[in-house]
C-alpha cells in the first residue's frame, strides 16, 4: 500500500508541473487557436538562460530567473511581431510550419550558444527524503509542486479575471468583432507569446531540478499534446485534470508495469490513454465542439 501511495503522489507532483507546462499551451491555443509545436524547445531554452544567467553572468538566483524571464518575453513578443503578425488569415499549416521551424531553429542556436553551461539552477530547496505515514516523499518535488501550482492558480485567475483575459477570451472567439470594439489585437496577442516565455522559464527551471536538465529537457513537450488533447484544448480546468491523469499514469506505469514488459512503458501508457479519450470524447474531457452556422 505504502509503494501504490509513493507512485500516486510522485505522480501528483509530477502532474502539477506538467500543469503549468500545458498552461503555456492553453493560453496560446485558446486566444489565437494556433498550436505551438516548439513548446518543448520554449522550455529548455527558458531553463538555459536561467542557468546561463546563474552560471556564467554571475547573478543571483532571484536575478537569474528575472533575466531569463526577460529574455523569453522578449523573443515572444519579437516572434509574434515579426512573424506571427504576417501570417494572419494565412493556412492552418502555415503556422504549424512556422512553430516547427521555430522548434528546430531554438535546438541548433542553443547547442551552439549553451555549450559548457551547467544544466539547472542549485534551488535552496533540501534534496533528502522525509516519510509522513510511512511514506517517502521528495522535499523537492513537494516545493515545486507548490510553486508550479501556485503559478497555475495566479495564471488561471489572470485568464478569467482580470481586464486582459477577458480580452483574450474576445479575440479567441472573434478576432474581427474584438477588434471592433477597440482591442488591440497585437497588444493582447503579444502580452499572450510575453506571458508564455515567462512560464517556460519557470516550469524550465522547475522540470531540470527535479528530473535533471540539458537539452533533451525539449523533449517535455511531447508529454503535453496528450494532457492539453484529453483536458480540451481550449480548457484551463481540463488541462489541470489532463496533467494530473497523465502524471499518475505515468507514475503507476512506471512502478507497476515496467518491471514486467521493460523501461519506458510507463511513457506509452499516456498515449494509450489518449487513444482511449479520443475515441469516448474526440474534443477531449472538458473541450467543447465548435458550434457553427451552416
């Protein structure tokens, strides 16, 4: 019973930073409906120049993360401007190109800029286990569960809130008409992109302190197209619950699956849980289909 309890809250705890690497998915896909396919690269390169600022500038830790917060800002809005902005009205696949060849770009400047660099940042957070009620648990993934959920909460509020996520959720429903009513499309979209590079930097930093850094940490983001599509695409509180599932299924896997079919199952069984929503409810858990007027 005690090992059943260790994989389902290591899986908890995973699931929560998986929440608030999804989150940055979410925001993008539901004020612009365009799938980012470079996440995963966002991520890493977020993680990257939080341990650059650490490593080799020699900031603090407070002004590590605010320089490498700074710089994915930066690219955000830049990308959106200088190439988002051009491909509106433009084919589904247009922006699907432009992301992948975002993805791939990220991967070769960063093996060639991050070369040398320490992978993550020393957090002042203690590594050694502590057992409540027999139970092992890691202090730091218990620490940053926490702050990835309290990230998801501020962000969750922010979107259906404040001034700003109502003028998301405008756009995302009608761009023509918000922009009718005096929203600046550009503004908002780039707050959007500025607000994602924010995130990567945290969840980066998050994901390479407790499962370790370097550049296959880009490879995270093929564990987020199975919670964003089973949550809904469009839907924070689905995406919660989609990340939560994906990581106590992994976790159980891991723990009781892999020792009998091999390493890596525990990685499978999400896909294979995907396949299973997809085919009860093809818009996901909490997605909604889109209602148009033949």
């Amino acid at each position: 019973m005690s090992f059943f309890l260790a994989l389902l809250i290591d899986g908890a705890l995973a699931g929560t930073i998986y929440a608030l690497i999804a989150l940055a998915f979410v925001l993008v896909y539901k004020t612009s409906r365009m799938v980012n396919f470079a996440l995963g690269e966002w991520i890493m390169l977020g993680a990257m120049l939080a341990a650059t600022g650490f490593h080799s500038l020699g900031l603090g830790l407070g002004e590590a993360l605010i320089f490498a917060a700074a710089g994915m800002a930066v690219l955000g809005v830049v990308f959106n401007v200088l190439v988002l902005r051009r491909l509106t009205m433009r084919p589904v696949i247009s922006l699907i190109m432009v992301t992948l060849g975002l993805g791939t770009l990220i991967r070769g400047a960063a093996a060639l800029l991050f070369t040398g660099v320490p992978a993550g940042l020393p957090l002042p957070i203690p590594t050694d286990q502590i057992v409540v009620f027999g139970t092992p648990l890691a202090p730091d993934k218990l620490v940053a569960a926490a702050i990835a959920a309290l990230c998801v909460a501020a962000v969750g509020w922010f979107a259906a809130h404040s001034r700003t996520g109502i003028a998301w959720r405008a756009i995302a429903d009608d761009p023509q008409a918000a922009s009718g009513t005096g929203i600046d499309l550009n503004r908002h979209l780039s707050l959007v992109w500025a607000l994602t590079g924010v995130i990567a930097v945290v969840a980066g930093v998050l994901w390479t302190f407790v499962a370790g850094g370097g550049f296959g940490v880009a490879l995270i983001g093929l564990k987020i197209f199975p919670i964003v599509i089973i949550g809904g695409l469009d839907s924070i509180p689905g995406t919660i619950v989609g990340a939560m599932a994906i990581g106590v299924v992994e976790s159980l896997g891991a723990g009781y699956l892999d020792p009998s079919v091999g390493g890596g199952f525990g990685n499978i069984v999400s896909y294979l849980l995907l396949l299973a929503v997809l085919i009860a409810r093809p818009h996901g858990l909490f997605g909604q289909p889109r209602v148009e007027r033949v």
